[in-house]
C-alpha cells in the first residue's frame, strides 16, 4: 500500500482486512519512528517460487516503550505519550497497529483511550486481566500480580465496545491466567466470559520456555471459538515455527520487544567500542552508512533532488 | 553525580566546568531516553593502573531526531519536539547536552529557542553558518548548500547571546567552509568574526576522511584563541584518536551519530532473522535479555521491591 | 452531526460538502478544545419561522495560538504544537476546521506539514503571500511585510497540491496585496495565478475598516471565477452583515480572533474584581456557574451517573 | 521579578520565599499561558497610601485543564500533558505555581510525577484523600466518592516526599471530610496524622456556602500547627474577605476556577452576539482591542520595532 494513499480510517480498517484473508498474521514490535519503517520494510526473499515475507503489522508494547523512557512497566507512562508516538509513527508507514493496552486502566479512562486510539487509527488494543499496580507478565510470580475479578474485566471489555466510534476497532483481551500459575480451567474460564462480553480476540500470555500450555489452550479454545482471534506472543517459547503457531489456531503472532533488545545491544556495544578505541573506526562496522541514514525515510520531493 | 541531585539548573552549568577542568571532554550522540542511559553508563576499564574511560556530555543531533522520525534532515523536525525529547532524557540522566541547532533558524525565532534550551537544562546549542534550506552537510557540494553571510550570522550569534538568560549557556558557531569548499582563509575569517562576536566556541566541520584540514585550522586557530572552546566531530576522519585531536587543540569531541546507526543496522538484522527463521530463537543472540530491559533505567522505589 | 460518528476522514471532507450544499458558511476562531466546544454549540433562535443560527466550523487562528503562548505573531510557534491543540479540539467536538497557515514556511517544509493536517483531519489550510519574517497583517505597512513573489508562491501552492493524500483537502491561497498598499490590479493578478496554480480558494484580506476594497475585489474576482471558494474575515470592517457579502460572492467568512480577545478581556475583569473586593463574590457575576463547568464537555459514560 | 532572571530553580524555591515573608498569599488559577501572563500582570491600586495588590502565585487546576480539554474532572486528562501546559506558562511569567496534584494517583506512580514537576519548576503539590475514581468535589455527597484510607495516604505523603529532589518543594495534603461528610474530628485527625507524615502544609476543602466550618477547623489546627502551610479554597464561601481568613490562621488561599469560568461567560456571549447580528460590531465591546493583544505577551527583540 502506498503511504500517500493510506489515511487514518483506512490504516485501522486494514488489520480486520488482513485476518479476515490470510490464515495467519504476524506482527513485530516497533517503539518510534525508525523502528516501524525498519519493520515495516524488513523483506526476506525464500527463494524463488516461495516469494517474500515480510511482517503484516506493528506493536506498540508498553514494556518497549517505557524502556525506552527509562521507566519501569508499570503504566507509569501515560496513553497520551504513547500515542503520540504512534502518530508520529504513521506519519511514515502504511502498516497498521496494535497497541498494548496494559491493564486499560481505570475502566471510566477506558472508552476515552479507546476513543483516542480509534481517532489516531489504531487497529486494536489488548488488555490485560491484572489489577492493582501492573507488573512486566515476565516477572511472574516474583512480583505481586492480581488477577482481575472477571465480572470487573467483563464490564470493561462491554464499556469499551459501547464506547468506540468505527465498528473495525478490536477490542482484545489478554489473559493471565498461566503467567499468575491460575491453571487452564480458569483460562478458559475467561476466555470464553471475555468473548461473551464482545472481545474481538484472546491473547494468550504464557512465561515458559516451551510452548506446551499455549497449544493446549489454543485446542481447547478453538473446539468452542472456531473463528474467534486468537493471538500469540512468543517471546520466552521462542522455538516454535510461526507455522507451527497457526497450525495449532493461531492467527496472529506478536513478535513483542525484540527491536528495542537487539538496539540496547548495539547501542551498547558501539559506545563501549569507541571507548575502548578511542575513536570510531572500529565502531563503523556496528553501524549502518551515513548516506544509508539519509535516505532511509518514505522519499519527498525535498530530498530527491 | 546522582541522579537525584540534578536540576536543570546544575545540569546546564555542568558543562563549563568540565570544560574548565578537562584538557578534553568526548560527548556522545543520544536520540532518545534509553540511548542517554546506555551512553551515561557506558564504562570502559583500561586497565588497573589507567582508571576508567567514559563519556563526559550527550549530543542531541538534528540528524538522528529527524531519521529517527523518518524525516529529512532538512529543519523539518521541529526544536520543540526535540526538546521535549531531551527534557524525557533529562529525567533519567544526569550528564550535561549540547543541542545541534542546525541553522538557528531565523533570527527572530532564535532568542525564543534560546530561552527554551535553557529552561529545558541544555549547556549549549552549536548554529551552522549556511542559508536557505539546510541540508546535511556530508552531502557537501552534491547538493544545494549556501554559505551564510558573515555579518548575517554574527548578528545571529549577537542575539543570541543577548537572548540567554543564564551566564553559564554557550552558543557555539559551526564553521561550513571546508564542507563548500571555501578554503581555510575562510573558515578562519569567519573564526574570528563568530568569537568577535560573542560565540562561546568553534565547532570546525569537514566531511574529508582524513583529518588534515581540520589539524590545520586547529592549529592556526589556536594561535589566536588560546582558550576558546574548540570542537570536532570526527565522523568522516574516524582514523584519529581522541589523544591526537586533544593534543591538536580540541577540547571537546563529538561523535555524533553512532548510537541511531548502530541501532539501526541491529535493528534491520533482528527482523529479517526473525522473518527467515520463522522464529526468534536464532534473534536472540542478536538481542539483550528481557530481564536487562526490565532494569535499565534508574532505579526507583516502585521496582526495587 | 454525532460526535460518535466523525473520524478524522468524515470530518475532513465534512468542509467541502458544507461549501459544496451552502450559499456562505461562517467559520469562528477557536484556540482550544474548550472554545471549540462553546462554538460548535453557539446557537441563536431567530424567531419561530427562521430557523437556528450557528456556525458551520472552526478557525485555527496563528494570531490567536501564539496570542495564547503568550508569544508574538511571527510563526515562533511551530504547526506541530498547534496540530496538537487541534487534535485535542478534535476529540471533543465535530465541525471542520480551517487552518491559519501563515505563510506555510519553507517549500520544502510545506508538504510535510500538508500531510499532518490531512492526518489529522483538518479541511483546509490558508497560506499568504509574504515573505520574510511573518507579521500579524493588521500591523500593515507599519512594520516590515514583503509580499511574496508571485512565481514562488505559485510553486509553493503546486507543491502542496501535489503532496496531499486525499482529494478533499483544499489550499487556499490568502492575498496581501490591499494590506501592504500594493493596488487592486496587484491583488487580481495574484488570484488569477494562484487559481491557475491549483488553489482552492482566495482569501482577500483587508486592514479597512470599511469593505469598499474587499467588495471591490469580490466583484472582479467572481466575474472571472464564479465558482472557486472566496473568503473574508471581517475583523476590521466589522459593520457589514454576512448577508452582505454572500451577495457580493463570498462564500466563506471567517470571524477570526473574538473568542480569544473576549476571553482575555473576561479574564482581566475577573483577576482585577477579585483583587479590587479582596474575595470573588463579586466576580462570580462575571462568570458561568461550576455546575455549568462541570458538563460543559461532551457526555460520557462516565459522568452519566 | 524581571522573567529573563527566572530559571525552573529559582521559581521552584520562590513560594517558600514568599510564604515565610509575608503573612498570607494569594493565588489565582491559570489554565493556559494567556490566563496566566493576565493572572501575573493584574494590579490594582488600593489608594496612595496602600499600595498595589498583586497575585503572589499561579494555581493549576485539575477542574479547570480537564474541563479546558472538554474532559470530565476525572484524574482522565494525564499529568504529562498538565505538565507541558506549565512548561509553556514558565516560559513567558515569572510568578511560583501549586500543582493540583488529584489523588496523586497509585503511590509508586506518585514519585515519578513529583520529579516530573520539580524538574518542571512546580513548587508545590496538592494532593488530596480520597481513593476510587476522583470526582470534583463539589460534587459532594452527590456522587460516589471515597475517602482514603489513612495509612494509605500518609504512605503516599511519606513517598514522595523520599522521592523529591530538591528541599524545597512541598507537598500538601488535602482533607476532604467535609466534603463527604466525615466531620471534623475526622478532618483534625487526617490533618494531625498528615502533618506527622511529612506534608509541607494542609488544604481544608468545603463546599458549604459560608465558611464555619472551615473557621473552626483553622482554629483547631493552629493550636497545634502554629507554622503550618494551611490553605483555603473559598470557591463556594465567596463572602469571606482575604483578610478574615488570614486572620483565621490561613497563610495561603487559592481562587482555583475563576478564570476559566470567566473565559467561558465570555465566549459564550460573544459567540451568540456574532449569531445575532450576522455581524461582529456588536461584539467588539465585549473583546479587547487586536492592538492589545498584539502585544501582551513579554517584550521581545523581535517586536519591539
């Protein structure tokens, strides 16, 4: 899609459009600007007859982008912030976002951020089942984390739904049921009383290393929910094949903070280097080219001179 | 110093008493909160007998805000924008920045951006002596880039100074002619018009990848000015050591765009490993762990529990 | 029009259709969401068989933004930040928006800022035909203005029509030529060329406090372009009705700055009773009630309690 | 105080200045840098003998930037975007700021946004004691509204006040007894307890019509607080003079809304007038003059021509 063509109704649209023709999308963290053009144009050509992959969508994680602030995960950094990172970030790109609703918050500041995400042209939000203050899921049971009561989650899910504007908007919810060791019987539980309050999606949240407990929900979950969204982040069961994932129901999967961790390393290194050199020549291959920078944004008519 | 005791006050003042105790401090680029925390703790030991090596100052480059929103390097990007960006920097670092104010911009407009600076906590802004529309100046004579006049930008460097509200901030004049290929007469006319005229410093620019020209200035230069500030950003003569330039007679070096190319390039290498493997598995060598991210900042009672 | 159906996309084309079905719409300066609310609601009953009065959009004043920062008319305040207000106004309120433009800056910028209005959903933008550094137009020739050339400022309307994404946008070029004393026949031959360049529109502004010349104008204009959108913003020949000059063609007029100067005068009022009786009792006859204040936003969920 | 001598430093310590030097303060709201530079600038002469009256601060309030953004004056409009609001107000008065600071928020956001406004050049936050979803409190008994827990809100004093940077920032506790109908033993405890905590001062919050009550809790008070900041919001006991409550024992009083609630009479009106006539003569008297506000903001290089 061509970004002079794509405009804030269309761009949401888009992502309702994508799940509803390909079997399974996937979507990759991006935290400003730079970042969702780099995703956006990531390409890898699979040789010739099995044409080219590229990811579908971006995701504004509340992890990446508190990190990014300095800040811990804990939705110290305000919607408002977030999102105006996000317009800057459609801006230049065409590919549209879902954005990572941490708790929602308050559920009467709910149908405003919801509203204010629908008027920027995100695509969807997911929430999170967690009370009181949030905690990074990765942290587990190491940090005190609460589970949402179900009917106080249920009532937000209906109060956001009541309140968006445009009928594409989703409406996500991510459960935490196996990130709080609650067990499968109560992620089910969940999900099936968030889809009956008019969740677009489920997210299932899981902190192990193999991707066992996120298979058996998504079974489970898909005898009773057949075409329901079903989503994945695969960020610690990291071994698992994309196609894997939609082959066990799957349709979307969240690659969810993996630009802003390979940048901190880079970024790491190549102040280290110049230390230690004194100087940057041996930091320059850490680096892209100066003319490679200058050119790397959506081309205008200013620069193409 | 700690975090805690920084104001934007002390913050601002900080740079002129590196300066002043210093033979030569090295700034480097930062272009967001996190790439300020990686640059403030980067820490590199040279040994037991030879203590540790680490950056004195950031730099806020007009190059990296504007590729970090995908935008031409042209003035587009606004300084209030940037300058909420460092004032996000500030609340989580505490070491002193210096501003890349590209043209200045008009002279009516320049007291105001003065006056935000310095509210904001920035020691110093360094203006480039060219006109018209700015362009980055390692395109050098491949594009359209104009000289300003002499008097034109003392008067600008006059307002400026007239401008500030504090003694401590500095206004430092980047000298273009060895870019546009005016000769060294001319890069050294134009040093002693800018200090006559109040510039708290001399930032002598080249985009040669040797550093002979500016050795040369350097060295003519110093013969009159014997305490002015004197800078360089070794980006094209990255071959010589901070020693060499220091013994040459700078006192401050800036690397000026490495942490956002160094990201980039980490970044561009993360999604396409994830695309060609199907999985993140074989990215993550390529990224810092999640439990690093989840304590980068600085620390705060609400994490340390 | 519910303002749980406008997204950006409705509410940009929502201008042309108004011009397209009206005889002469009338637009109202608003600098905030709260004077944009007050006038989206602004009705006045004329009597049982005539109908309601109210207004059919907004003006974003850059007299009255940077009148509000407390900074001078002179494009100091960069379009990102009046964009913001914008946005805010945005979501609480559903009438089109024009936007004061000045002089649209840079060519090179104009596309760029162009394409963040059409994000965000303004209509339209009016730009003028001045150089240098911008001044308020009702200075005159008290101060400094020079009218743009011709040629360049044809280049710069052909350079934003060329950049827009969507259809609906309009440009509309905003002529100087009575306020800088530089004759009727100047100010006709501007029109023709910005016509023939691609504007949408002419503005025809005025620092008279009768509109002999601005009638004079309309008259010429229309007998060459009939149907191509002309406007006025009355501020100093205040006199005439808006019945007026529908009949002498207009089709837009715009009351430029009054919600702001009354505000301020309000303002001024208000502070100095307080002070004057040493308690607000007194003041409160100059203001609306807090239970006024308390629903004057859009209804909620939230608040229906 | 001359605005090009004021840094966010020395404006943060400037309210203790003036509340250690004189006997009572007053201050005015200013929701935008418009209202605040008039808030800053009204003086009324009180005869030769007396003197002039000024405001000695500006207040921000929750009530009026909500209702600004046409937001219900639930804690929804986030502290960031008051915050810059500030930063722009900073930039062109001179004059101290207390912050109304809601519930403060969850405790371990609350010293991120105490560093936040410190940072910014706030001298002073209001927090007040009640939990739930914040409603205006003069809403009263009206509406569901829930005192805090005691040992919840000094824990949230204790914190930020271990969280603020600098010494002279101050954190004041708002009791809100009356308000709900707690009484005033409840109201002397909460203060007791508060002040133990480490509040720098104490706000009593009514909304009755006369002030008894708030009269007697000031005598209470001072018998055991005789140095404590003690704060008085007459909003709706408007007949009691500055004098009286000085007398009483305040030290500081607070009209927190007029200004905005003046604007809005005011636009109002203006806007109907224009509606009425098809024309704006009528309603130039109800608006200062383009000359004045062509120059309210400070003097600048720039327009001083």
């Amino acid at each position: 899609m061509h970004i002079d063509s794509v405009t804030n109704d269309i761009r949401r649209a888009r992502l309702g459009e994508l799940v509803a023709t390909r079997q399974c999308i996937r979507i990759i963290e991006a935290h400003n600007p730079i970042s969702a053009i780099i995703a956006e144009n990531a390409s890898v050509s699979l040789g010739s007859s099995l044409g080219v992959e590229e990811f579908d969508g971006l995701w504004s994680s509340s992890l990446t982008d508190s990190t990014l602030h300095g800040l811990p995960d804990i939705e110290v950094l305000d919607p408002q912030t977030r999102l105006a990172n996000i317009r800057d970030i459609f801006a230049v790109t065409t590919k549209p976002l879902i954005m990572d609703g941490d708790t929602g918050g308050k559920v009467e500041h709910f149908e405003f951020f919801v509203r204010n995400m629908e008027l920027a042209g995100v695509s969807a939000v997911i929430i999170e089942d967690k009370t009181g203050l949030k905690r990074n899921s990765l942290l587990g049971t190491t940090v005190k984390q609460v589970s949402t009561d179900v009917g106080e989650f249920t009532a937000k899910i209906r109060r956001g739904k009541a309140a968006q504007r445009t009928p594409e908007f989703m409406i996500i919810a991510r459960i935490e049921s196996l990130i709080l060791d609650l067990g499968m019987a109560d992620a089910l539980t969940r999900a099936d009383a968030y889809v009956a309050a008019g969740a677009d999606g489920i997210m299932i949240h899981s902190r192990k290393s193999n991707p066992g407990e996120v298979l058996e929900f998504a079974r489970e979950f898909r005898r009773i929910h057949p075409s329901v969204v079903l989503i994945s982040a695969p960020t610690t069961y990291n071994s698992i094949h994309a196609k894997e994932l939609q082959s066990a129901g799957f349709n979307v999967i969240i690659y969810a903070n993996h630009m802003l961790r390979a940048a901190v390393k880079a970024m790491q290194d190549v102040s280290m280097d110049i230390l230690r050199h004194g100087r940057t020549a041996e930091a320059e291959r850490r680096c892209v080219g100066l003319e490679h920078i200058l050119h790397i944004g959506p081309a205008s008519a200013s620069t193409r001179n």
